[in-house]
C-alpha cells in the first residue's frame, strides 16, 4: 500500500527519495517552486540540468527527467515542465498535467524511489485553475497506482505551498 499525504510547506526541506520540480522546457530554473529548488540545491543542479538539456534537448509539457539533488535533502530532483494554461485548450492541458505526473512516478520507480514529493505542478506562473488542477493530479496518481501494481513506492507526498491548494487536498483527499 501507498500511502498518499499531504503536506504544508516547502518542499525543498524534504528528505525523501524525490522530489518534484515544476520547471520549464529549458530546465532554465526560474520562480516558484523551480527558483526555490534551485537556490537550495545549489550550483549541482543547474550542472546536471544543462547537461540534460545538451544531451536530449528541450523538455516537453508533460516529460520528465531526473538530476542529483545537489545539496538538497531529497535523493533526486525530477523535473517536469507543466502545461501553461489557456481557456481553450482545457482538455488538452488536462492530459498534460496528468503526463506529468505519470511521468515523474515512472521516473522514481526506476531509480528506486520510494517517496515521492509533488509540487501543485501549473498552479502557480503557469496559470492552471487550482480546483481543476487537484482534480487531475490526484486522478493522474491513483491511476498510475492502479496501473502500477508492482511498484514499491511507499508514500506519495502532495506539498501544497499555498493556502488554497492545502484546503483542497485536504478536502479532496478527506482529511
Ligand atoms: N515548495 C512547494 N511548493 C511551492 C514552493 C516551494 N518552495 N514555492 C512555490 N510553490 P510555480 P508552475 C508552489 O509557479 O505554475 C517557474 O518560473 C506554488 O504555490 O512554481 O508550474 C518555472 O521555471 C504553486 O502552487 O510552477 C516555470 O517557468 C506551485 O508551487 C514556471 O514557473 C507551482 O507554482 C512553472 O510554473
């Protein structure tokens, strides 16, 4: 069994087995959660992540791909680029952010992770609608669980920074 939890606060004070980064195609670093990692990680991470970029080229909205975590807590850092959210295409960005997450899990299980740590990926410069956001990113890791039944993950972590992510979590996920 997995556990799911949710947590408030930075998710850069974890020492879990990975954690998430909201970042951007050029895994430039940035704001939010990917300046937040970035400064706390150190000058590793921005090596690790140009080195990625030079070897396969910039990120997609909805991939995935792994650094160190430099002289963070966590084990690794996955970095996922989120989709940026426009009215129009809302089924679309759905998928995305669901690929997202899919992708990052898939990411911990091969490099034996066994907690995971989200960001609220897209909530913040990225414009996602929180509520709807909740919404896919919890379906999008139950059904990676359902579909995923060998997998050894023991926890999965949602770090919700602010206020209004945390209350719908909590109230998504009943507690
Ligand atoms: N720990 C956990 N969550 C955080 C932290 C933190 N330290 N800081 C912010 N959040 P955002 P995006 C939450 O903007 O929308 C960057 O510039 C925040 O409250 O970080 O996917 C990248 O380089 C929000 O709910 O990511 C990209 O260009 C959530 O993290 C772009 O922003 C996501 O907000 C990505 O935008």
């Amino acid at each position: 069994m997995t556990d799911l939890s949710v947590y408030k606060g930075d998710i850069t004070e974890l020492s879990v087995g990975a954690i998430v980064n909201a970042a951007n195609s050029a895994l430039a670093g940035g704001s939010g959660v990917d300046g937040a990692i970035h400064r706390a990680g150190g000058p590793a991470i921005v090596a690790d992540c140009k080195a990625v970029i030079a070897r396969r080229g910039p990120c997609e909205p909805g991939d995935a791909v792994v650094t160190g975590a430099g002289e963070l807590p966590a084990g690794i850092v996955i970095h996922t680029v989120g989709p940026i959210w426009t009215s129009d295409a809302a089924d679309e960005h759905d998928k995305t952010l669901a690929k997202c997450y899919g992708a990052a899990l898939d990411l911990a299980l091969k490099h034996r992770a066994k907690e995971v740590a989200f960001p609220n990926i897209s909530t913040g410069a990225y414009g996602f609608p929180k509520p709807r956001a909740a919404v896919v990113a919890i379906n999008a890791i139950l059904d990676w669980l359902e579909n995923n039944a060998a997998h050894d993950l023991n926890e999965i972590v949602f770090v919700c920074f602010d206020d209004e992510n945390h209350e719908l979590y909590e109230s998504l996920l009943g507690w």
